[in-house]
C-alpha cells in the first residue's frame, strides 16, 4: 500500500506473533500448535502434509494509487456503511454493531433475561421463552430473496435448549421463538437463498431417537436431525433423521440443495472416539426429493413429534448424499457466485472445495460422491470458517496458526488437478490475527453481492491486547480492510462473551421503523385482553378485577406522567400491568419498575408492554419510569398501595 488516508490514532498495528522469544503469546501459540499438532498427525496419516510455510512468496507489489484504502474511521455524527449482526454467544443475546466503525449500536435480547427491557420477565417474552433464562446463540442468518437480503428477519440458533429464534427487522425485537424437535445442540442454521423458503437447522449432538430413556447405553443407535423450519410461518415442516453429528450448516442459491458438516461419522461419545476416522463427510441433502418423500408420507414419526421425519440413516439415499473430506470439518461456506462449498478442514490443514453442480450427477450414480471435490488447498493449521471477497477470494480463518489466510479459488482448483497438485499456489496472504480466529465474515459475504470491503476475525483470544480487566477477558474481534491486493488489519474491537459468528449487511437493506408500528404478534396479545376488559388500549386507565383474582392495570404514559397517580390492590393479589405508551415521537421511551417487587420493563414509543407480579406486603410502593425520558422523568412516578 502506498498511500493511506487512515487516521493514525484509529490504527492497530498488527503484532508480530513469530518474533520475540519469551512474550507471552508466543509461548502460548506454540502449545497450542504443538496441541493442534498432535491432533492433526495421531491419526492423520492419509492426509496432506502440514501446510506450507507462511506466505513464503511476497505479496505482489503494490501498484501505485492502486488501493488508498478503505475508511474505516467514522467520525462523530456519521454513520456507518453497514448493520452487523453478531451473535453473543453464551449471553445468549444478538447484538448490532456498526461496520466499519464496529460500535455496538444495540443488544437484542433473545433467550436471555434483560434488566433494562424486561424481555425473559414481560407476558409477551416468558412466553415465548417458556421458563428458560438462558442461551447459547451462535449463528445468525438474515431472510434472503434472489441471493441476497430482503431486509426483513434476522434468525439466530440457540444451541443449549435446541431453538430457533426469529428477530423482526422492523423492530429488532424477537417475534418468535421455536423447538427444535428431537434435537440437542442445535448449531448451525441457515435460510434458503432465492427466497425465504425454509430455515435448515442442524442437531449437532447425536442421540437416542426417541429420547425417553431407551437405547442410552448403544449410540450406534442414536441419531441427529436436520431439520427444516418454514421461515415464514416458524413452523417445522419435516426433518431428515441421519446417523452422524451435523455442525455448520449452508444453502446453495438456487433451493436444490442444503449442507451439513459432519465431524463424527465413526458414531463416538468421546473424543478419542469422534477422532478416530481419518475421512468425515459433507452431508448433502436434495430438497425435492425430501419434500416428494413427505408429500408421498414416506417418513417415520419419532417421538410426540407430529413432524414428518424422513429417515435417512445407512447408505447414501436419494435424500442425503455423503462427500468424503478430510477429518473432522467444521464450517461450510458457499461462494457468492453460487458455484462452489467450502468445506474447513479443522483437524486437516485443507479447505474442499465441492462443485455444486456436480452433485446432481453424484445423487444420479453417475459420479462419485468424493468426484464433487475440485480442490482442496493447505491453508494452515485449524481451518474453521471461509469468507469471500466477490473477486474469486477466499479467506479462511485459521484456528491454531492465529492467521486468516486469503486464497484464490480458480488458482486452488487449477492447482488440484496439475500434476504436482500444488502449481499455481493459490495462497496469496496470510495474516497474523490476535488470537484463535473462530468465525470470519465479510461485508454481504453470504450473498451474491459480496462486495470485498471489509473482513471480520473474531478471535477467541484477546491475551494482552486490552487493559486488564481480570480473569474473565473480552474475545476480540478485528476488522480487517481487504478492498486492495493485501489484507490489513486496521482496528479491534472488544465484545463480550463470546460471539461466535456475524454478517455484515449492506445499510440500505435494513429498515427499521422508529416507532414501534404495533403490528407484531404480541399487539393481538394485548388488544384480546382490552377486547375482553371492555377497555381502550390507547386512551383508558382503569384497574380490572377479573373473575379469577386477576388484577389487571391498564395504564398509559405520556411524559413526564404517568395515566394514574396510584392504583390499589391486596396483599397476594396477581398484579398484571399493561401499559400502553402515548408518546409517538421518536426516541421518548418509557418504562415501568416498581419498587421492592422486581418488575422493570420497556416501553417504547407508540408500544404496549406487559408484566405480571404478586403484590407483597401492605404498604405503599412507588413505581417510577427508569428511562430518561424528560426534565421532570424523576417526577414521573406513582403509587401502589397495598392493602391486607
Ligand atoms: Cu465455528 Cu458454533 Cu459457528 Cu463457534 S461455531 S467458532
Ligand atoms: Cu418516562 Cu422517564
């Protein structure tokens, strides 16, 4: 690079991680090589030789004025070019940062408790949530049509209580939340990419089929499914029974087929067991004939389940075809030009590269499944996920060897078939990423309009790269300009937690309302109970004993008051306050928290919320609005009185 128009104080210089004998980080990296190491030989003999040294061809030399760079300093008062979607992993929330400047713009609760929305504690959420406070997202995917994002839901997995969530673009609240029947550690997930047709879920943890105690002590018997949900509706329309572990999950663009990595197809409980077969597969699965084997009722019922299930265990079937690649993959990742899945090797240093369009024949008999791989290049050691820049690029995150390592498709598929099966090298970079790069995404990578601006490390490991803050450290997340020839590392971003995977979305696909437009499934909620109470949402105050003991308080808030200065119940009483919020501005949100009873929700601008509680002691408790909403916000407030 040339010239660079970056604002110093906003760079990251990237670390030298081979230099320094006693740092710190190098100590560690080496354990964990020599760890990844010994994974990857014990039982390895078949597979390719350890990976090329690091770029041991210079970066072709800049050509001048070719690349100034790309901005990734947003200055106050700007806006950034991009919506992030991050998972939050074990916080079990989504978060949206702002790309390229990455400031968290907002956290989405999804299947964890938030103090200050309420969500987990308001009607609306512990119903969707159904008891459980906790969560384990990993993936999220937004609605596509014709390749690319239509703007309209974002999906996340929870992989600790097999579920499939939905957030609403329009609000980014969750509308939905859905079981994943059968299936423990639901992990990957994706949508269909020509248009929002089914949402594929895959059961990362095998188990017995049904799971009620019977065949605990034989896993040849147990099972995992794939399962696919209508986007739409968040209904389950049919799942696909198969014997192996699914991790990472893809779609191609044209809606023929879904995958699956498949870790464990030696069918062990233990890890020693899981690493046993040098060879794993790639889990292909040809819709049509899923869906001719449902609408013919060629499938099983497993469990209460009234799901359809096609079962799919044994040989390949015209339902799931297996491609061999090397041991233990984790991510698949299509390329936006639809053609090709690439397949991380994790305990292999290789990336296969499967031709989509060849798998038809292989479905048909009339190629090996193992013929679909048309390149499988050394990228390093502990290959997980890849990313594309739009331009015939790939960039896989390297685990062990803390690098992202750009590679060039045609270059890896050319080489595969030259006699040595290394000419031309298709590696172009690699670059030192600080420290155990899991995911990695670039800017609208998952679709057809991947553009090559920015690329995201999110590193496991932040070791000494942030003040210390105790023995918890944040995960870091770098963000990476690979608009030019070369990949440069330009800022890092601590997040919580641990997320594992973001899309980064072009800004002008994502239209949020500003005020809560009350079409969401919850309004028909809260319009039923007013129905029944014979009150006016929007306009009354009114305090309603139902028939079972019920206390219902409809109130309404305009700032700075509240729609009654105080309301009375008894001591015991189930208290159900619905508030309705008359502001209509953008930005007046207000809330409800009552003092001494654990009740604090959000409500916004043109919203209705509700929570239930049981009224303590007699006495008189204040409620008041937590949200800053006016100049007389700490006058608003009320109380509730409770008599014996
Ligand atoms: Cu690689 Cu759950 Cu997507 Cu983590 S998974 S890294
Ligand atoms: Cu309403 Cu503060």
């Amino acid at each position: 690079m040339t010239e660079n128009t970056r604002d110093p104080e906003h760079e990251v210089t990237p670390k030298c991680t081979i230099d320094g004998p006693g740092d710190d980080r190098r100590v560690f990296l080496a354990k964990m090589a020599l760890m990844g190491g010994a994974l990857v030989g014990a039982s390895c003999t078949s597979q390719p030789k350890a990976p090329a040294p690091p770029a041991a061809s210079p970066p072709p030399p800049p050509t001048k004025g070719s690349h100034r760079g790309a901005q990734a300093h947003v200055s106050p008062g700007q806006l950034d070019d991009y919506y992030g979607f991050w998972s939050g992993g074990q916080s079990g929330e989504v978060r949206i940062l702002g790309v390229p400047s990455m400031r968290e713009i907002k956290r989405i609760p999804v299947f964890n408790r938030c103090s200050a929305t309420g969500w987990g504690a308001t009607d609306f959420s512990k119903k969707l949530l159904g008891g459980k406070m906790s969560g384990d997202t990993h993936h999220v995917h937004l609605s596509y049509n014709g390749g690319t994002y239509d703007g309209r839901y974002v999906f996340v997995n929870d992989k600790a209580s097999a579920r499939l969530a939905r957030i609403s673009c329009e609000t980014m609240e969750v509308d939905r939340i859905i079981d994943e029947p059968n299936s423990q550690g639901t992990h990957g997930i994706l949508p269909q990419r020509h248009k929002t047709g089914y949402v594929f879920c895959n059961a990362e943890f095998r188990t017995p089929q049904v799971n009620d105690g019977r065949d605990m002590t034989d896993p040849s018997k147990y099972g995992a499914m794939h399962t696919a949900v209508d986007g739409e509706t968040m209904e389950v329309k049919w799942q696909v029974l198969v014997e192996g572990n699914l991790d990472l999950c893809a779609t191609d663009y044209q809606g023929n087929y879904s995958f699956a990595t498949c870790y464990n197809s030696e069918g062990g409980v233990t890890l020693e067991q899981m690493m046993g077969a040098d060879q794993d597969h790639l889990y292909v699965f040809h819709i049509k004939n899923c869906e001719k084997a449902v609408a013919e009722g060629k499938t099983i019922k497993v469990g209460d389940s009234p799901y359809p299930v096609i079962d799919a265990r044994g040989p390949d079937s015209p339902y799931v075809l297996r491609v061999p690649v090397p041991k233990s993959p984790h991510g698949v990742n299509v390329s936006p030009d639809g053609k090709y899945a690439m397949c991380a090797g994790k305990l292999s240093p290789t990336v296969s590269v499967v031709q989509i369009d060849k798998l038809a024949a292989a479905f048909a008999g009339k190629i090996k499944p193992r013929a679909c791989v048309v390149a499988e290049p050394e990228v390093g050691l502990g290959p997980l996920h890849t990313a594309f820049d739009g331009k015939g690029n790939a960039y896989t995150s390297i685990f062990i060897d803390s690098v992202m390592t750009k590679w060039n498709i045609a270059k890896a598929i050319k080489a595969f078939k030259s006699k040595d099966g290394k000419t031309p090298n298709p590696i172009l970079q690699r670059l030192d990423v600080h420290y155990q790069v899991g995911h990695t995404n670039a800017s609208m990578s998952e679709t057809k309009d991947a553009d090559g601006r920015w690329l995201i490390a999110l590193c496991k490991f932040a070791k000494d790269r942030y003040l210390n803050v105790g023995p918890l450290h944040n995960e870091n997340d770098q963000l990476i300009d690979i608009s030019g020839d070369e990949m440069k590392l330009v800022h890092d971003g601590p997040t919580f937690p641990e997320p594992h995977d973001c899309v980064i979305v072009a800004k002008d696909l994502i239209h949020p309302n500003k005020i809560q437009p009350r079409t969401d499934p919850r309004f028909a909620i809260y319009e039923s109970w007013a129905k029944a109470d014979g009150v006016n949402l929007k306009k009354d105050n009114k305090v309603i004993r139902r028939p079972d003991g019920t206390v219902r308080i409809y109130m309404t808030s305009q700032a700075p008051n509240y729609g009654m200065r105080d309301f009375t119940v008894k001591t015991g009483d189930t208290v159900q306050i619905i508030l309705t919020n008359q502001d209509n501005v953008e930005d007046l949100s207000h809330g409800f928290c009552v003092s001494l009873h654990d009740v604090n929700f959000l409500v916004n601008s043109n919203d209705t919320n509700s929570m239930t509680f049981t009224a303590g002691s007699p006495g008189v408790y204040w409620y008041y609005c937590p949200w800053f909403c006016h100049a007389l916000h700490l006058e608003m407030r009320g109380r509730m009185i409770i008599t014996s």
